[in-house]
C-alpha cells in the first residue's frame, strides 16, 4: 500500500470576501503524477502556495511526508547570479563556510546535462531567453531531490523535444517513489503524462479520476462546467489589402540574420521555429527594445526608425511580451496603472494624472476581456496568470495599435480564456489590424495562421501558406530535417 505524500483536508483560502480554494480535500500517494486543472482563478496556484507555505490557509490542513519542492509558473531567478548560484541559492555546498564554486558547477552541470539542457552554468541567468530559464527553474528544483515536486506550467516555453525530455525525467522521478503535481493549460499533456487528474472550478475540488478515464475534450468540459464546440475561430484572409509592414534584411547580434518578411492590412500571420531560432529576437529588434545592426522597416509604405520601444508605439507597433514578469507588467503596480503605463500621456494634463479617467479605462477593458480581479486598484500581482496575460494585452491596445506582435499570447491561460483571446485576435483582423502571432504551440498557429514564416538559427527558413501548413512541414523547416 502507497504512503501518502501529501494530504490536504478541507483546505480554506479566502482574500477578503472572495473564497478562493472551498474545503479541498486532496490527498496523493507515493510514485503519483497527479495534473491539476482548471480555468484561470480556479484555485490552483493558491492550493499550491498554500501547500508550500507560502499563503497561510485560513481554514483546514496540510500533512507533508517529506520536503517538497516547485517550479514556479513565474520565474524566481537572480538575473544578476550565474546559473549554477541560482541553482544552489542558499543551498550552496561549502567547507568551513567556503562556498566550493567548482562542486557547484559540476553539480549544475549534470542536472542540466540529465535535461539536456546546453547552458553552462557559469553563464549568467540575465543572458539565457525564456526556454532556457526555464531548463534553470527545473533543475533548481531537481537540485533539492524532493519527495514531492510542484510544477505550476513548465512547458510553456518548451519546444516538443524539450517537452518530450521533461517527461522522461518525471516518469524517471516518479520510479524513484517521488511524486508530482503537475499543472499545465496543454490538456493533450495532462493525459499522456498524469496518472490522476484533479479538477478545480471556483476554488472548489469538482472532480478526481484516473487520467485514463479522460481525454482533452472531456477535462475541458469539466473545467468551465459547459460544452466547448471549439477552440480556434474562423481564419482570417486578407486579400488585396496594403501591405502595414515591411521589413527588410534585418539583423541583431548574432540571433537575427538578414530576414526579410511583409505583412498586409488585416492579416493574421505566425511566426514558428525552435526554441533560440531567434523569434523573440526578431520581434525586439523591430519594436526597438533590441539593437538593430542592419535593415530597413516601412510602415504603411514610409521607412520609419525605430531605436526604443516608444518609437515603435509612435509609429502604432505594439508589442506583447513572451515574459510578462520581467518586461510586461510592474506586478507592485495596480491594474489600472498597468493597462495606462505605456499611454500615460493620454490621461495627463499639464503634469496631472486624470485617474477618474484611467480608472474608466481599466473597467472598461475589465468588462471587455472578463478579468478576474476584486478591483481595478488591486495589484497585478494578486491575479492568476491568464488575468496578468489580458491585462499585458490590454495595456497594448490602449495605444491605439495597427501592427501587434503576439509573443506566446496564451502562455499560461486556460482553456476557456484562450479561446476568447484567439476570438479577440481574429476580431482585431477583421477591423484591419495586424497581427504577428509568435508562438512554439504548432495547434495554436496551425489554427490561428493562414500564413506562417519559420525561422531556424536565426534566419527565415521559409513560408508556408494554406494548405502546405502542417506540423511536419514546419518541423522540416525548424529543424532542416525530414522525418
């Protein structure tokens, strides 16, 4: 008979008058991956904190049988530290109170290499990209060899290979009798990797099963508690319309090679390759928060120059940022400074803040996109993170954009908001905006691009249309390797 690992008996969360977890009562066995689900502000980051200690519950209990351990949804590295000082922060290995940098390293070094990550552990966190400090997170957490390991949206950021080898590692943990709480908005993972599924709705435990029992369909069902007909609204094409953009050989450090792309009016267009193919990468380099060594950029026909991030926005480019943490949101900050941070100068008057104004705003977009928040002066900090991902989107929109550059604009976001924002995107189409969708899930930009441009080392590998859209012509390119 399994050992409980963990046991919570009627866990109760509640932030001022909102319940947020309802009498959860889970309990899991040694040598379990158990997927929580549910929507955004379902309850599950809380039901984790609370189990980590970090939120205090205000009613019920939490038994642990051995320490625990979790990778964050948002990351918590030292951007200044190396990787391995991250990895061991406060745990470093020392002899009379001499850290010993070199067992430091090496011990970095094979938990990186078991998650065949190649980053070397002397590099600093500050110059990894997303998918690699996210590699940091997992082995910092594998560091602590715990007997229960939280993982709240590891593979956002990860590309299938990394996924795929994500995976193993966790089925290798789970043999060794450690077991996992694994939370994730890709429910096709929830099913090939979970033994068990819990089910969250309203901060209330709705449902339990074997992961056998259930397929993605069924788990999102019992996530919004209705029917989902689908996911992806109808594509839009643009024809015959003016091209917005155009941008030509356009190069940034060693990341971005000579790429040349256009995109007309009204477009929705997606920008696909592996993890450090130098996507992001693009995108900064055109919206001005990234040096440009070399190209041109034309708006609307008219070469304009871009060197700072409020250039681009004069010349009605947004940009929605993959890392909402680091460079989207200010999470001390309100959401309604939030939404109006980049568009302050429209709520001003000789140096005064309208903020009757801005609050207006901030409810209006509220409404809008169906956030959850217990106001709009609460801080950004204190909502799930698909509510921070509709603020990011709404404090771009508040600029009055043309062009908007999606980076992974689901990151994180659950089912049912997910398909209001692909609503939203293809909406904003139809108005004649348009939109740039970078994203490393193939279903999402399979079903949202009736154009894709794939790019591979850092160069624009090729462009893909209709129906010579498929997951393997753009893993072809990515890679330059036929299956």
């Amino acid at each position: 008979m399994n050992t409980s690992l963990l046991k919570t008996e009627c866990l109760t969360k509640k932030f001022g008058g909102n319940t947020v977890l309802d009498n959860v009562s889970i309990e899991i066995p040694a040598g379990c991956i158990l997927g929580l689900v549910g929507e955004n502000g379902a309850g599950k980051s809380t039901f984790v904190k609370c189990v980590t200690g970090i939120y205090k519950p205000d009613g019920g209990s939490v038994c642990l049988s051995g320490n625990v351990s979790m990778i964050p949804q948002e990351f918590n590295l030292a951007q200044d530290l190396s990787v391995c000082e991250n990895i061991f922060l406060g745990r470093e290995p020392a002899c009379f109170g001499v850290i010993n940098r070199k067992k430091m390293a090496e011990d970095s070094a094979a938990l990186l290499q078991r998650l065949s990550a190649e980053i070397s552990p002397y590099g600093n966190v500050s110059d990894l990209n997303v998918a690699e400090k996210q590699m940091v997170e997992i082995a910092k957490a594998l560091s602590v060899q715990s007997k229960l390991l939280i993982m709240d949206e590891p593979t956002t950021v990860l590309n299938s290979r990394e996924t795929a080898i994500l995976f193993q590692v966790m089925r290798e943990l789970k043999n060794e009798g450690c077991s996992i709480i694994f939370i994730s908005h890709r429910l096709d993972e929830i099913c090939e990797i979970c033994d068990e599924v819990a089910v969250l709705r309203d901060g209330s435990l709705v449902h339990r099963c074997a992961a056998s029992e259930l397929d993605p369909e069924k788990i999102a069902r019992l996530m919004v508690g209705r029917e989902l007909t689908r996911l992806f609204p109808e594509q839009v094409i643009s024809e015959n319309t003016g091209v917005a953009l155009e941008c030509t050989g356009i190069c940034s450090g060693k990341e971005v090679k000579d790429v040349s792309f256009s995109l007309r009016r009204g477009s929705v267009t997606g920008i696909a390759g592996l993890a450090g193919a130098g996507r992001t990468e693009l995108a900064e380099a055109i919206c001005g928060l990234r040096k440009r060594n070399a190209g041109t950029i034309k708006v609307a026909g008219k070469s304009v120059s871009i060197r700072k991030p409020a250039d681009a926005i004069r010349n009605k480019i947004v940009y929605l940022s993959e890392d909402r943490q680091a460079s989207g949101l200010l999470q001390e900050f309100s959401v309604t400074r939030n939404m109006t941070l980049a568009s302050l100068v429209k709520y001003c008057t000789f140096g005064f803040i309208h903020s009757r104004k801005e609050s207006m705003t901030a409810q209006e977009y509220i409404r809008e996109f169906g956030i959850k928040t217990a106001s709009s002066d609460a801080p950004v900090s204190s909502l799930s993170g698909g509510n921070q991902q509709k603020v990011a989107i709404a404090k771009c929109l508040d600029n009055a954009p043309e062009i908007f550059i999606f980076d992974e604009p689901t990151r994180g976001v659950d089912v049912g908001a997910r398909r209001e924002i692909y609503d939203f995107i293809a909406a904003l189409a139809e108005k004649g905006m348009t939109c740039l969708i970078i994203s490393s899930d193939l279903d999402e930009i399979i079903g949202m691009c009736p154009r894709i441009l794939v790019m591979r080392a850092g160069a624009l590998a090729g462009e893909l249309n209709g129906t010579e859209i498929t997951q393997e012509n753009i893993m072809y390119l990515a890679t330059g390797v036929k299956k």
